[in-house]
C-alpha cells in the first residue's frame, strides 16, 4: 500500500471509532436522563423509593437515589414543613 492509501484508511478508521464514541455516550447520556425523570417524577407521585429501585433494577437504594433529584417545589415544602414544626 502506499503511504497515502494508509492514511486514508487510517483516517476513516479513526472517524468511525470516534462516530461510534460519540454514539454511545449520547445513549448514555439520554438512558441517564430518562432513568432520572422517571425516578424524578415516580417519587414526586409518591411511588415508594424500593419500588422505583426495583422498576429501575438497582441492587442499590444509594445507586437509585442518584437517579431521583429533589424537585424545587417539594423542597421548598418539606424546608417548610421542618422550619414550622420546630417552632412548635
């Protein structure tokens, strides 16, 4: 082969593992968003977090908790909730 032969082959073979790259951690990425809301949203309608543990197939309640983020109204409410029951 000549040498500008094994360049292009090399540089075809370096976009395409890069293409691939670039494919799999965009499906990371949206496996992770949607594993996040739905843990997200599950637990804002109350459904019990060993429940969404086990829809999102954790052996982990703590690998399942970084899937579930506070939504900002329901941690206003609950820092309410505290604040008021400790003037009591």
């Amino acid at each position: 082969m000549t040498s500008s032969v094994c360049s292009t082959t090399s540089s075809l073979i370096s976009m395409a593992v890069l293409a691939r790259s670039r494919r799999a951690r965009s499906t990371r990425t949206g496996r992770c968003l949607l594993m996040t809301t739905f843990g997200t949203r599950a637990v804002a309608r109350d459904m019990p977090v060993d429940v969404v543990q086990a829809i999102l197939g954790h052996a982990s309640l703590q690998t399942t908790s970084t899937y579930v983020r506070p939504e900002q109204q329901r941690t206003l409410e609950a820092a309410a909730q505290y604040y008021a029951a400790e003037d009591d």
